[in-house]
C-alpha cells in the first residue's frame, strides 16, 4: 500500500537574504505554475480544510504557521520558505505577529 504524500517545507537557507516576489515569481513561472500574491494582518486565522489541486506557497514578508491535524504537525514558514502541499491534506492557518504576504500556485491534480 503507498503511503499518503506528505506536504514538503524548503527553507531559504538563512546566510543568504530573503528573495524578492520577482524572483518567487520567476522560479515558479519555471515550474509552469501562474502564481499569484495575497496577504493578511496579524492574527488572521484560516479554518481547517483542503484542496483539490497540489498547493505551491512561498512567504515573502511576514510569518505563517499551517496545522496539519492529520499528521499532528505544524510548520511555520518565513520570508523564502516554500510549502509544497499535496491535493486533499487538510490543513489550518495562522498568521503571525507581522502579519503575512505569500506568492502561491497551483498545479493540477
């Protein structure tokens, strides 16, 4: 039996400075993905649900934690940290202290 896909975390490797959203934008345009920029203040909170497609996620400025009750993880992301989330793991948010800014894609099923 194949095991479920577990969502993935890249981190930006901290010797070198965050990217900026032009080159975000370009290494997802390189993956043939269209992302896209969103944000929220602090403290915003995204219930607990899933998608139907593979979720591509890099935090530009700010922080963000995702709940994976599933798995009984979470995972904070900062500025260059991507998440790879695979279609239909349920997943939560919570936007940190700063107040968030992400670049996301998606890519078919």
């Amino acid at each position: 039996m194949a095991q479920p896909l577990r969502p993935k975390v890249t981190r930006w490797p901290a010797d070198r400075p965050a990217p900026d959203e032009r080159k975000l934008r370009a290494l997802l345009s390189g993956e043939n993905v269209a992302p896209y920029a969103w944000g929220n203040p602090p403290g915003d909170r995204y219930a607990a649900h899933h998608h139907p497609y593979h979720k591509i996620l890099y935090c530009l400025t700010g922080s963000i934690v995702f709940e994976l009750p599933s798995l009984g993880e979470a995972v904070e992301l900062r500025p260059g940290d991507r998440l790879d989330l695979p279609p239909h793991v349920e997943h939560a948010a919570l936007v940190g202290p700063e107040g968030v800014v992400c670049l996301e894609a998606h890519r078919p099923r």
